[in-house]
C-alpha cells in the first residue's frame, strides 16, 4: 500500500515502487517521526487544540471503515482519520468539519513546517478520491512554550499546482505497483541512497558495490565500464592505498594498518591532551527565545586529559539536572577544564557542531569557545581513512565499531555490560531525570555519567592503539 511515508520517498524508480509496495519491513511513519516518546504531548496538543473529536483506532483497512461511517454520520473533529484509495492510504491526525468541506490538520512536533506539505496534499489526494470534499490542508506546527499563549502556529499548505504534480507522480507509482512483474533494475545516481541497491546491483559479497571506501559515483562508473568485482577493481592502477586496505581486510583476520600514515596523524597531536565527549538532547519545547523546538542541547559532557607523556588521564565531567537548560553551565564547565594550549581530541566533528551551536546562542562566549574549536582534532578521521582497519569493523569506522573491533577481549571498554549501551537511550534517560526525584534520578545520574565516561577513556584507549603501531 502507498502511504505518505513511502510516497514521498519514491525516486522515480518503477522498481522501486514495485518493492516498497511489498515491503513488510518498510518503517511506519511512527518509527519516521520517532514519536513514541513524544505522541503523548502530540496528543495533548492535538486535543486542546481541536477538542471534543471522534478518535479512530486499528489497522488501516479497519480505520478506513471506520472513518467512513463517522464522515457520514457528519461528526466535526476527527483524529486519526483514514482514507484508502485505489492501493493507497492516508492518515490524518485531525480532520475538521468547516463550512461542508473537511479541512486536514498535520501536527508535526517541528517548526519547519515545509518538510511536511507533500505528505499532507497526498492526504488531500486520497480523501478526495475517495468522494470526501476537502477545503484546506494545514500544517500545525508545534512551538515554543508558551509563546503568545499558543502551541500550535498553524500553517495553510493548500497548493493546487503541487497537488496536481503530486497526483501525476501518484498515477505512475500505482500503475507500475500493479505490474505483474518486477521492473528490471536500471542503474542512475539515485540507487546509491536506494534500499533496495544490494538486492538490484550487490548480490554477491565480491560486488563492486559492497566497497564503502569509494564513492557511490565512482563505483556507479566502474560498474558501467565493466569493472563489477572488488576483486578486477584491485588489480586497476586506480584502486588507491585506503581502497587496497579494505579489501585486504576481507582476507585476514589480522589488522592491516599503515605505519606512515599513523604516525603523520599522531604528529598533529600534542600534550596536553584532551578527549572531549558531549551527550545532546533534543528539546520538544523549549523555553529559551533562542531555541526553536526541537533544537539540539548539550545535557552532559566527560573530558580525560593527559598532562605530559606518561601521565595517568584525569577525568572531569559535567550534567544537567535534566530540569533547566543548561549549555550556560556547560560552557563555563568546559572553559574550566579545557585549557588555550590543550589539544582536544573529539569522535566524529560532532563536538565542533555543538561549539559552534553554543557560539552563536551565547556569542558573549564565542572567543572562549573559539579557541577550543580551533585545538579540536577528529580521532575518527584515521579510522575512516582505514589507516587501522580489520574485519570485525565490517567497513565502519563509528567509536562502537572500531573499539570492540580492536580491543575484542576487555570487559571494561564493553558497553553491552552498562545500563546506558548507546547515545539514544541516554538521551531518553536524560529527558526523563527532570521528572525523577531521590534514589531514581541519582542512579541514573550515575548511569550516564559512566556511560559518557565510557566514550572519551575508549577514545584513549583508541589512541593507545594508534601509539602502539
Ligand atoms: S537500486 Fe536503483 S534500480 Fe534498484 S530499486 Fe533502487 S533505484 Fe531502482
């Protein structure tokens, strides 16, 4: 069934609107707008918004009966009403009796609104098909607390010309969604974001394809020249040494590395050394005027330095309290522990982002946080050239691959063992401390500052690694 999800991310492709049809593990729009944490508010909002409506519940084919007989019986505020037409379906959060035409309200827990305009016109299209008179579409765009009393900024969407465009796309996915067999798979620029690449272009574990050190472009053109194997592609004066690794890799259990340029990384680095790790959150509703709703916040960081050559790292950190802003107190935190001439070893540049967001909501304390930004040197950038590599990294050079990757046999570095094991769940933790109290919000307070400690001493230990070679 075409849905708003899958709808607008067709590519064009007939192929792959064959399979996105049939896919049973395509997401649901719920996983889409992660809104499990946050449907309550949504519906809170979505309720005091447009109150006294009819909810309709179950599966989709159910739902759509059930909208049917509601929509006839003329009731003028519905939740979650749905539509199905022709091999298509729409869901509709509210839709509103007015003046003999239901208007269609989308309630996305965001700002920027123009991201939702083609899903809610698709629901247009739908309800419309399916004989239900339609006036105008909105997006209710959810906003800062408190803000002029409202909750919602409510957007009006209607566009004919796009919803004519819309429809034409529509009318082409459904006729070769009921092809009777599957379109043979053309190879353009738009399969390198595709789901489906491996199952069109990369059966084999020897293809062209399953390479992640070249760019999809460059693998395209090798293909369309013939070169369709990791294997003929080795052999070619083009394959450079980065590439050379990771195939090498596929053929040993033992780390390949390069010594040169480890050591031309290492040289960029100097004592005193730092190892700075952020955890964020995204606020649903801020308070703060600078914010807009889901912005990203920094609730916590862990930062080891190493003094000199030889010395034990020493360890300082901070967290909010998960019930006010916080990015003041981080900033003055960080400008205490991280000293002008220290080196700062970050994983990934997402700590760099998280500055220069921080510069611009408190510009007061931008040259501070400049000089910081400027001593900030990427620890994944080796990892991602594959100047270290082997199998178990299985390509990737994330911090949770590459370090069991390399220490596979250490209890301390293993964060399956901790009760926060990854940075979402510890963002979900957080948003929930400001509502814990006593016993409840110390322990997992606790929890995740050992579980942000646990990212800047692997990063050492990451280090270390690159030292030993
Ligand atoms: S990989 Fe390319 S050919 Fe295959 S379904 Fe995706 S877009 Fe179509």
């Amino acid at each position: 069934m075409v849905n708003q999800l899958n709808f607008t991310k067709f590519n064009g492709c007939s192929r792959q609107a064959y399979l996105t049809a049939r896919d049973k593990n395509y997401k649901s729009l719920k996983d889409k707008y992660n809104m499990s944490s946050r449907l309550h508010d949504i519906q809170s909002d979505m309720l005091r918004s447009f109150p006294d409506g009819v909810w309709v519940y179950g599966d989709t084919k159910r739902a759509a009966l059930d909208t049917r007989a509601i929509v006839e019986k003329g009731e003028e505020v519905i939740y979650n009403a749905t539509f199905i037409h022709n091999g298509a379906s729409a869901r509709c959060d509210v839709i509103m009796l007015e003046n003999g035409a239901y208007d269609i309200y989308a309630v996305r827990p965001t700002s920027r609104y123009t991201r939702w305009i083609d899903e809610v016109l698709f629901s247009k299209i739908i309800m419309e098909k399916s004989g239900v008179k339609v006036g105008n579409c909105f997006v209710c765009a959810i906003d800062r607390e408190g803000m002029k009393g409202k909750t919602l900024s409510v957007i009006n969407v209607n566009n004919y010309r796009r919803q004519k465009k819309l429809e034409e796309r529509l009318e082409r996915i459904l006729k070769n969604i009921a092809l009777e067999a599957i379109p043979e798979p053309s190879l353009t620029r738009l399969c390198g974001s595709c789901p489906y690449l491996e199952s069109c272009f990369a059966k084999s574990e020897d293809s062209i394809f399953t390479l992640k050190s070249i760019p999809f472009t460059k693998k395209m053109s090798l293909f369309q020249k013939g070169v369709k194997t990791v294997d003929s592609f080795a052999k070619m004066p083009d394959c450079d040494d980065k590439t050379k690794r990771e195939i090498l890799v596929r053929s040993t259990d033992e780390d390949v590395y390069s010594k040169e340029e480890i050591a031309s990384f290492l040289k960029t680095l100097h004592y005193p050394l730092g190892f700075l790790d952020f955890e964020t959150m995204e606020v649903f509703r801020p308070k703060e005027k600078f914010l807009a709703p889901m912005d990203t916040v920094i609730t916590q960081f862990s930062y080891h330095l190493i003094e000199k050559e030889g010395a034990e790292p020493v360890h300082f950190e901070f967290i909010g309290d998960g019930e006010h802003y916080c990015e003041k107190e981080v900033i003055k935190e960080l400008c205490k522990c991280i000293g002008k001439d220290h080196c700062v070893l970050m994983y990934s540049d997402y700590e760099k982002i998280c500055i220069e967001r921080l510069m611009k909501r408190h510009p007061k304390s931008a040259s501070k946080l400049e000089v910081i930004v400027n001593n900030l040197v990427d620890l994944e950038k080796p990892f991602a050239k594959k100047v270290l590599v082997n199998r178990a990294m299985e390509g990737k050079s994330s911090l949770k691959k590459v370090l069991p990757a390399l220490y596979p046999d250490c209890p301390e570095l293993d964060y399956s063992r901790m009760a926060i094991k990854n940075g979402q769940q510890a963002e979900s933790v957080y948003a929930r401390l400001g509502r814990m109290s006593g016993k409840e919000k110390e322990n997992a307070m606790r929890d995740l500052r050992e579980y942000c400690a646990l990212d800047t001493l692997a990063m050492i230990k990451l280090w270390e690694k690159l030292e030993f070679y």
